[in-house]
C-alpha cells in the first residue's frame, strides 16, 4: 500500500479555528491567561449525540478555543500551521474558512480582520508547497443581515489569485435559521462570481440538502451525507455536479455515524457523487487530512486507485487554476505509477 501522505490531495474543508494545533491552543491561552476544557487538551477526540444537548458541547468546546485568538500574530500562527500541516500530509491546495466576526475586535474590525487572513494565506502560498485559498463563512446563528455584510465583503476581496477570496460559505448547527433568509447573502457572492459552499446535509436530514441546493445554489456542498438518505435526491445532486466535502472523522465525532465504516462513503462513490474529503475540525476530532484518507482505506475497502480518484475529485473540485489542477493531476497519476508503490 501507497504512503497516503504523499498522496497529492486538495483540502477543502477545514475551518479557521478548528485547523489549530493542540500545542498552539495552550500556548495562546497561556499567553491570554485563558483556562481551556480539558477536553480540547486531553488527547482524547470529541465524541459527542447528534442532539441539539450534543452540538451544544461541541459549540462551547469551538467557542474556547476561539477565544483564545486575539491577535494579529495568533491570526497569522493558525493560518501558517494550517499550510504547514497540510503540506505534511500531501496536500497541494488548502481552502481555510473564515468567519472574521469573531477576531475583528482584537484587530480593529472585520476588514482588517479579512486583510490579515488573506496576507498570511499569500505568504503561507509562497513558502510552502501549498496553494491557500480563503473562503469567508457566515455562521446560521446570526441575523441574515450579518450574512449580507460578510458576502459584500467577501465580493470586496473576490480573486482566485494570492490576496484573494474564492468562495462563501454557511456553517454553524444545521438546525438553526431558516435557510432561505440567506438567499440574498449567496445572491451578492455570486454576482462577485464566488463559489458557494454552505453547510448541509450532515445533522439534518434530505430535506435541508433539498433546501440548500434550492435557495443557495452550491457549488460544493459542506458534509451532504445525509443525501445518501435519499436515493432520488442523490442522484439529483451527481447530476448537478455538486461536490459534496465529505469529513468521516467529523460524522463519528458528531455522532451523525457512529463508527467510520457507517459513513456512507461508499453509497456515495457507487453513485457517482463526486466526493472530496476533508477533516474539517482537527483540533477537536484529532483527525487530519490524511486520517480521512485512511478512513476511506481501512474502514470502507477503497484500494489505491480508488483512493486516487478520490484524490483527483478534489483537486478537481478546487478552486484553484486549471494550469494548478493539471499539475497536481500529473503528481496523482506519479503516485499511482507502478514504481512509487
């Protein structure tokens, strides 16, 4: 078997807090004099019901460790680690989410707050075999009025190239706002011709996957893999070509499934669902990129080719060059060549 972290990949799902190393955590919060769970420290990975009682710890677990970034060099760390990290592992194209509300008051507002991400993530690009992409991501726990603001500053930003953002997303518990109440936000991002990549389809069911593809119109959808539900609506979302990030170690940790074999990876694969992994939250779950990756192997059976094609669906998926799509392509085909194995 193949070493999957020289597998060349695409990472494009992984959130700004969530990517920060343990060791990072309790340094900042040293400085800042913050007391953190025990539960972001104690080397064990979240384990917690897909019940609202559930993602409430999970919340309050993300919300600490959140608070311990409170500056512009704390900013910078988790933006520079997340690139290293991921260039460990294989990984040629990083797309971080952000939702720049929760810094802007230790750097002077919400644009700064963007400016700081954006910087880093082009000088992350330049020192490390890694490409860095930002996607700026609304939270469904505040007014839709606060998902406007983001979305027209996020179209401020719009580029694929370094300094630039790429997408708009929609994160937080799927289960709060009503998801048409953020049509317009996606409207003004894709005007300023962002991908749309919300949140869906991982706590609730068909129907929300239903209403995210219908009022938002993704690109890419963030977890999804409640389609699998639904085989009529699976076969919607392949024939629209929408890419579902697909984070095994999260669906355990959230307790959407409750080994990685439930993960539905394979009912998604056998129809054709075009699937890019991700780790989503690694300070929590204690599970990477690569991790997802050897889910796909150990848990559910994918050989090497297999976990090839999953390799270049990300890529593909990216939103990166199609000058960049078809360099990493080449290194996946090198991968798999008789003499790297």
């Amino acid at each position: 078997m193949r070493d999957l972290d020289t597998l060349p990949k695409a990472h494009l799902h992984l959130h700004f807090t969530g990517s920060m190393r343990v060791a990072t955590l309790v340094e900042l919060a040293e400085e800042a004099g913050i007391r953190v769970p025990a539960a972001l420290t104690d080397a064990d990975p979240l384990r917690v019901p897909a019940s609202q009682r559930g993602w409430f710890r999970f919340q309050r677990a993300y919300d600490a460790a959140r608070a311990v970034v409170r500056s512009e060099r704390a900013m910078r760390r988790i933006v520079r680690e997340a690139a290293e990290d991921d260039a460990a592992e294989g990984s040629r194209r990083l797309e971080i989410q952000v939702d720049p509300t929760s810094y802007a008051p230790f750097v002077g507002g919400l644009t700064p707050a963007l400016e700081i991400v954006l910087d880093e993530a082009a000088e992350a690009s330049a020192r490390t075999a890694v490409e860095v992409g930002v996607i700026v991501a609304a939270s469904r726990t505040r007014h839709p009025l606060d998902a406007r603001t983001l979305a027209r500053l996020a179209a401020k930003y719009a580029g694929d190239g370094p300094g630039g953002v790429i997408g708009f997303g929609l994160s937080n518990d799927e289960r709060r706002g009503t998801t048409s109440d953020f049509a317009a936000a996606f409207r003004i991002a894709r005007r300023a011709g962002l991908a749309g990549v919300p949140h869906g389809g991982e706590l609730e069911g068909p129907e929300h996957v239903r209403e995210v593809i219908a009022h938002l119109k993704p690109t890419r959808l963030g977890h999804g893999v409640r389609a699998a539900d639904d085989p009529d609506l699976l076969a919607r979302v392949v024939d629209a070509g929408i890419v579902l990030e697909v984070c095994p170690a999260s669906n355990v940790s959230l307790g959407v499934s409750q080994e990685p074999a439930d993960v539905p990876l394979r009912t998604l694969l056998d129809a054709g669902a075009h699937v890019a992994l991700g780790a989503d939250d690694p300070l929590l779950f204690l599970s990477r990129l690569t991790d997802q990756y050897r889910i796909a192997r150990e848990a559910h059976g994918l050989d090497d080719d297999a976990l090839a094609e999953l390799a270049r669906a990300s890529i593909r998926a990216s939103l990166t060059s199609e000058t960049s799509k078809a360099t990493m392509l080449a290194d996946v085909d090198a991968w798999l060549a008789p003499e790297a194995s």
